[in-house]
C-alpha cells in the first residue's frame, strides 16, 4: 500500500469533510468540536480555507491511493502563544493506524511551515489520556510547555524549528 501526503484543495473537500466528521463522531473525547453541531455545517472550518485556498492555514492529507486516510491541520492565528502556529485536527482512520502515517503527518506539516516561513513555533494541545498521540509528538520532537499546559486536562507541547 503507498502513502501520499498533500496539502488539501477544494477538490478535496468533501473527502476532508467525511473523514473530519467521521473522527468527531467515533472519537469526541479527542476534540474539542462536537459531532452534532458541525455535522448541522454547510461548510467546515478547513472547508472554507481550502476554497479561498489559504497559504497561512492549511490541512494536509495522507492518501492510501486515492481515499483520504488521514489529517493534519495547521492555524497561524492561535491565540495560545504569540508569533505561533497550532496542529490542529489531528486524525488517522483506526484501519490505517500503526502505519507511521501520522508521525509523517507531522514531519510534513512541519516541513510546509519552514517552506512558507510562517512561524519558528508550533504547538498542538494533547488530552493526558491520549497517550498514543502524546508519544508520537514527543518522537517527532515536540516538548511539553508547562507554563501554557492544563495539568488536569492536556498537555501543551511546542517545537522550534
């Protein structure tokens, strides 16, 4: 099976659109969106940036052929930290888990901030329960911010790059 990796489009959209509320809706405990309401949408956040396609914001999609399996996003306008961009909407369909597609999820979003010169910061916000993606951030080089985390709800890990 190859993976490929690419920046979202309008083309992609409702594919996104699919795979994002399929992750709402097996995963709430995961996301701060919920299922019911975003489901009620015309459009999705990432929707609407990939029409006005977006080159501060991004989702970046792993194909395994042509069926997206998997999602990582990126905002520049978090308001967590200064002068930062946040991974947002982090998903991997549970059939394409273990693959090492998320961890090249990250590598490649990370790799499109650099290209763009969007930020040298990035961080993303992981529940304490969710020790799988709390592992793989921490293989991928990310550091826990104690000062920014919730110690009874997640951690915030960031990244200079």
């Amino acid at each position: 099976m190859k993976i490929s990796y690419k920046v979202l489009t309008q083309e992609h959209s409702e594919q996104y659109r699919a795979l994002r509320l399929q992750s709402l809706k097996l995963y709430p405990e995961a996301f701060c969106a919920v299922y019911a309401e975003q489901v009620q949408l015309e459009k999705l956040y990432f929707q609407e940036l990939m029409e006005q396609n977006d080159q501060q914001h991004f989702m970046l999609g792993a194909f395994a052929d042509q069926q997206l399996v998997g999602l990582c996003g990126l905002v520049t306008n978090t308001q967590r930290l200064a002068n930062a961009a946040e991974i947002i909407q982090m998903y991997i369909n549970k059939d394409y888990r273990r693959l090492g597609i998320g961890l090249t999820l990250i590598e490649r979003v990370l790799e499109t901030v650099k290209a763009r010169k969007l930020t040298e910061t990035v961080l993303l916000e992981v529940l304490k329960d969710n020790s799988s993606a709390y592992k793989a951030y921490i293989k991928a080089g990310f550091k826990v911010d104690e000062t920014l985390s919730d110690p009874d709800r997640s951690w915030i890990m960031t990244i200079q790059i």
